[in-house]
C-alpha cells in the first residue's frame, strides 16, 4: 500500500487510478483532486508535511 500525501489515505499501488512521478518516484492519489494539488506544489507534500 501507498500512501496519498495529499489527505493521508491509503492506495493500493496496482488499482490507483490516480499517480505521477517526481523526481523519478512515483506518487498514488485516491482521487484526481489530490492528485492536481501535488501537482501544483509537490515540495509542499514531498517533504512529510501532508495537509490532513
């Protein structure tokens, strides 16, 4: 299981409908919300700070 560091839930890697990659990793979102806002600043969410 991932982790959405957008809101905290977890993502079952082989099902998210929802990633990126940064910086050569890739990211799982549960929704295409939180995965717009890791976009937008994944500094913010990279670095263990998630918005719950």
């Amino acid at each position: 299981m991932a982790k959405d560091l957008v809101c905290g839930m977890d993502v079952d890697e082989k099902t998210a409908k929802y990633k990126t990659t940064y910086k050569g990793k890739t990211y799982y979102f549960c929704a295409p919300g939180c995965k717009k806002m890791f976009e937008e600043n994944p500094e913010k969410y990279v670095g263990g700070s998630a918005k719950r």
